[in-house]
C-alpha cells in the first residue's frame, strides 16, 4: 500500500509538472470567480443569458460562431431559455435558404433547427470589411487561447493607451495582455452599452465575465454533464477500488507475503 | 506452452479442447506460475493492455463519426463534442487514453531499466517491446493530425519534412509522404488509414510480447532465476489478476480526472484552431510524450545528424541487452548502477523540458549536454560498469528475503524498499 501511494503522488507530480510547463510563459489575467470551475462547477444561468446578449448586441456584427445552433439556447446545461423564447430568438434573424421550386434562394425568420447567423458570407467578406484581420469564430475561441477564459476575460478590459515609445499604426489598437500588446479590435464595451433585461448593472466588467461565460459554455456545452458524471465516475472507482483492496488483502493472506 | 498437462472435465470440453487447446491456453493463463514478490511497479503491463483496449474500443466510436477530410475533420470533431450522445466522453477518454498510455509505457520501460528485465533470457520480450514503442509514437503523431487543428497540421509539417534530410531521394520521399506538395487532403487520408491499422499492429506485437513472456517467465525485484511452480511463486489467477485490477483501478481514477476535470491541459491551446497552411503558430510542439526525442533533434545543429540523433536514441534501447555487461539484473544489487539510474531518469526529464522551450540560449545548451549525456550512459557508462562494478552478493531464492530469513537478505529487501519503492 506504502508503494501505491508514491505511485499515486507520482502521478499528481506529474500532472502538476505538466500543467506547469505548459502555463510557463504567462502574464498575470485578471482573475474572478468563475461558478463553472471546481468539482461541482455549473454555469451561472443568468450570467450566460445576459452573455448572450451580449454576443448578440456587441460581438456578433463581426464574430461568427459557425457550431452553434439556436436550439442549443435551450438546451440543458446552457442559458436554458425556455423553448418559446429560444423560438422567439431564432425567428428574430434572417436567415437564407434555398433554392426553392423555381430555383430562386430566399430568406425566411430563423428556426431552432439552424445555427447562428454568420455576420459575413466569407472570411474575405470579414477580413475586408475589418482592415484585413478576421475575427475569429468564438465557438471553441476560450479553449483555442493559452489563457482560456482569464485571457478573454483580461482581453476585453486591457484597452490602455500605448506607453511613450510605441506608436499604433491606423486600426491597430493597444491592449496589456494581447500577445505583442497589439489589437486589431477597438475597445469594444464601455458602461452601460448593453441594457441588461434583468436589471443588472451593466459594468464593463460585468459584461466581460457574462460574455466569457458564454463563450465558455459555447466551446463546452456538456460542462456541466461532465462534471456531474466525473463525480459519479470517480466516487465509484473509489468504492470500487476500497472493495478491491480488501479482498485482494484477503486473497493474498492465504501466502505469507505482503502487498 | 504449459509445462504440465491439461485435461478438461466435461466431454465436450475435451472433445473440443482436442480440436483446438483454448481451454489448455485458458488453463495455462490462470496458472501461469508468476514470482510472489513483483511489486506494484509490475502492474502497468496489465494497465497498458486496458489502455490499449480503451484506445481501440473509444478509438472505433470516433471513427463512426469522424470525416477525415481536410474541409470537414475539424467540424465533425466538433460535431463529435456537442451533437454525438457522449461523444465529448469518448473524444476525451481518446485524447487523454493517448497521454495515460504513454505515461503507463513510460514507467513500464523505466522499471525494466531499472530491474534488469531486458537481460537474457529476455531480450526478444524487449525488443517486441520496442517495436511497441515506436508503433505507439507512429500511432499517436498520427492521431494528433486527425483533428486538423493548427497543432496537427504543423506537427504534421515539421514531422514528415523530416525524411527531406535523407540525402538524394528526402525530397522525393517526402512528396510521396504527403501525396502532394504540401501536407494536404492526401495526406489527412492516409494518415487517418494508418492510425487505424497499427493499433491492430500493436496488438498482434502484444501478444508475441506476452507470448515471449511466458517462456521464461517474470523477471522479478531481486532479478534472480527462479524456478516454476515453486514456494516463490503463486498462480496468476487470482493472486496477480486481483493485484493487477487493484493498481488499474487507481491508475482509472487518475485518468478519470484528467478526462472529467482538466480534459484539455495536456494539448495545445493552438490545436483548436482549424488548420491553417498560411499562418504558423508561434510555437510548434509536440504532445508532451515527444518532447525528450525532439529536444534530441534540435540539440544537433545539422538537420540530417538531428534526425539520425533522434532515431538513434531510441534504436539504442533495442541494443540495451548487449550494451549492458553486467551480468546481475536487479538494481538492488547494483550500487554504482542504481545512481547511475536516476541521473539517466533526471536527464530525460530535462530532455522533455527543454524539448517544450524554445531551442535558444541556455535551453540550447542544456539540451545538448543532456543529449550527450543519454548516449554517454548506454554506450560508455553501461558496458563499463557491468566490468567495474562491485555488486551486492544476490540471495538465493526470493523466499527467502521475503519471509526475512537471513540478515543478508534482510539488509538487501530493506534496501530495496528505501530505495525503489
């Protein structure tokens, strides 16, 4: 048992090494609590729907987020819209389909079934209308970034002017914690941009952590299924492992040898 | 196989068993005399047989639903995350299964190295070893493409641009690699193909490796022959099935954190960025089990000697039952050998951090002093020592130092434990 143990810290060394060495080249985020971490993380419910007015209001006239689809505002484990009001979001966008009878291409009001609008028809359509930079899809964005939701969440409150000695070409904007400090995104969120429905202050802060949630729970729709069943997973093995422990004890009695 | 004969009970049994002697196999697995005294440092072989089965069985679901196409594999991994019932459950066991077996191999090579395990009589056993080894490097650069992220695509990149140092035919091999001018489609294709056959591969290669085993039967922690069935041996099943089943159970709920909990930390961020053949991430690494042979490849200035380095690093293992000279296996009983051990231990694991930094200043030369160190110690150090070193006298018998018979024996067994354990 003695041995299992150092086994056992053998392997926490090593997924702290690991998680070490991968976070080596960091820059202090902003930090805040967010209610998804932990073994029992969950979203917060309210957090996400004010996020997703948020993408809807501010990010989305420039961000796609290509794997969503307006039924997954209902889903469980997401904002949980009810279904009507999922419906009612859905039919708020146009959306083009085609071609019909005749051949032609049509808009009709979005449906559940389809997934969000693209802002653009392509990414040079993008890169055009945004002095040649694309902004990216956010639908895996918080896992595509090293930082994960702390950068995103630092990103969006990093706006400074430059320091003396650096100067910004046009469109090209300074923010701390932007790798190379330099953005091609304008400062985004200024107090109260966004009038929240359920009455929240809408601080930039405020905005910054709702919106990330949402991007978070967009990249991990089934986060909090995971942590739910990871707990039920890891309880069982523990069990499961005691029982095993006991009777390999008792099997191993019968021989004068210790394991 | 068997060293005793097996007769079935039942009629049919034998009827059948005459046929064909599965119930003689079966009989020969449960009984297979197996030496009391292996420790849990023992257990990982059966641990990599799991993680070699839940890589196939996870493996096989993702494949039903993964379009391995360079327009679409990034969106039906995608798919794979949010549509599939559990999909993101098998993605996850898949991903980090990848990293938990080569941790497994990992140990299970360090414990060889450090028990003697690839002596004779079982150097082919080492060997098929190897050769699992390299199948699992091949496997697995070859899954980390398959999600085409940026990570995949420029992993893919550096990797097969590697064959272009082969003098006069590189370039030509290398086109013939990719099946184009450039990693492509063609070449998403084939890797995809050949991600899919050499788990198979590996595990025909498992049970030769099992197979090799049998024959002479485990090495042990004293590393002394012993003889089969006897007192320093209990039967397979259920003594080592339970002892094996125990371990497995808490390396599952090691890797059922990393899956349910932080099922992201050992990738890179940049992998899920769909691949882009016009932009070059700043950093390109690869996955973390790499790391010590790449930080071997750019310790060498000239592409053409990296790669030799590099392969050579691990063709060398292949000789290790050669190179070492020493004719007592167990560590225990090799003073100089076993601190020679943990520096070699030390220096791969510096390897792998300087393999994830960039090649550049102080990393640069650290990496090059550990290269030269890992070939000093299995191509000077090893055959040296097995000439001038004094060893410890070895017991006779491991019943013996385990029921703490005789005081030699006694000061050897507390050693082992301070030491290994």
């Amino acid at each position: 048992m003695k041995n299992f143990l150092r086994i056992f810290f053998l392997f926490v060394l090593f997924s702290g090494v690991q998680s070490n060495s991968i976070a080596a080249e960091k820059i202090e985020y902003l930090k805040t609590d967010w209610s998804f971490k932990g073994l029992f993380g969950k979203f917060d419910r309210a957090a996400l729907q004010r996020g997703y007015q948020v993408y809807t209001e501010v990010c989305s006239s420039c961000h796609s987020m290509k794997y969503l689809s307006y039924r997954n505002l209902a889903q469980k484990g997401g904002p949980e819209f009810t279904e009507a009001q999922a419906k009612a979001i859905a039919a708020s966008f146009e959306v083009k389909d085609g071609p019909n009878a005749d051949g032609d291409m049509f808009t009709r009001p979005g449906k559940l079934s389809d997934k969000f609008v693209m802002p653009y028809e392509n990414v040079k359509a993008a890169q055009a209308a945004n002095g040649g930079a694309y902004p990216p899809d956010m639908s895996v964005l918080v896992k595509a970034r090293g930082g994960g939701v702390d950068y995103i969440y630092s990103l969006l409150q990093g706006y400074e002017d430059p320091p003396v000695g650096v100067t910004l070409d046009d469109g090209v904007y300074y923010n701390k914690y932007m790798y190379g400090n330099k953005i091609k995104m304008s400062n985004q969120l200024s107090d109260g941009l966004v009038e929240y429905s359920d009455g929240t202050n809408s601080t930039v802060e405020q905005m910054s952590k709702d919106v990330t949630t949402f991007l978070m729970w967009a990249a991990e729709p089934h986060l909090e299924e995971r942590h739910q069943m990871g707990f039920k997973a890891i309880i069982y093995l523990i069990i499961l492992t005691v029982l095993v422990y006991f009777s390999m004890k008792r099997i191993w009695s019968r021989i004068e040898t210790e394991v | 196989m068997s060293d005793h004969q097996y007769t079935p009970e039942s009629k049919f049994g034998k009827w059948f068993n005459d046929r064909l002697p599965l119930l003689t196999l079966a009989n020969h697995l449960t009984d297979y005399p197996t030496p009391k005294n292996l420790n849990y440092w023992w257990t990982f072989g059966g641990i990599l047989t799991f993680c070699l089965i839940t890589q196939i069985v996870t493996g096989l679901v993702l494949a039903m639903h993964y379009i391995a196409h360079a327009d679409m594999a990034f969106d039906s991994v995608e798919h794979i995350m949010r549509d599939v019932n559990y999909g993101w459950l098998i993605r996850y066991i898949h991903a980090n299964g990848a990293s938990m077996f080569f941790l497994a191999v990992y140990i299970h090579i360090f414990r060889s190295l450090f028990y003697g395990s690839y002596k004779a009589p079982r150097e082919i056993i080492w060997i098929i070893g190897i050769i699992i080894y390299l199948l699992m490097m091949a496997a697995a650069f070859m899954g980390y493409v398959l999600p085409w992220g940026q990570m995949s695509f420029w992993g893919a990149t550096v990797i097969t641009n590697l064959f272009s140092a082969i003098p006069l035919v590189g370039e030509g091999i290398v086109t013939w690699l990719w099946g184009g001018y450039s990693v492509d489609n063609p070449t998403l294709t084939r890797f995809f193909t050949l991600h899919y056959l050499i788990p198979f591969l590996i595990l025909g290669l498992v049970v030769l490796h099992i197979w090799a085993l049998h024959v002479p039967g485990n090495n042990n922690p004293v590393g002394i022959d012993i003889k089969k069935p006897s007192k320093d041996t209990v039967p397979f099943h259920p003594y080592i099935v339970i002892k094996d089943g125990f371990a497995l159970l808490m390396f599952m709920i090691v890797f059922a954190f990393f899956v349910f909990y932080t099922p992201n930390i050992l990738g890179h961020a940049d992998n899920y960025i769909e691949a882009d053949p016009l932009v070059t991430p700043a950093h390109i690494v690869p996955e973390w089990y790499l790391l010590p042979f790449y930080a071997i490849l750019r310790s060498v200035p000239d592409k053409l000697l990296g790669v030799v380095a590099m392969l050579s690093a691990i063709f060398i293992l292949a000789a290790l039952p050669w190179l070492d000279t020493s004719k007592i296996r167990s560590a225990v009983f090799r003073p100089l050998y076993r601190q020679f051990y943990w520096i070699l231990v030390a220096d791969v694991l510096i390897l792998g951090y300087v393999g994830a930094m960039p090649a550049e200043g102080l990393y640069l030369l650290i990496a090059r002093v550990a290269t030269a160190y890992y070939f000093l110690h299995f191509l000077v150090i090893l055959p040296v020592l097995g000439f001038r070193e004094k060893t410890l006298p070895i017991p006779l018998s491991i019943t013996e130092p385990v029921l703490g018979g005789s005081p030699n024996l006694a000061t050897a067994k507390n050693k082992e434990s301070s030491i290994i354990k």
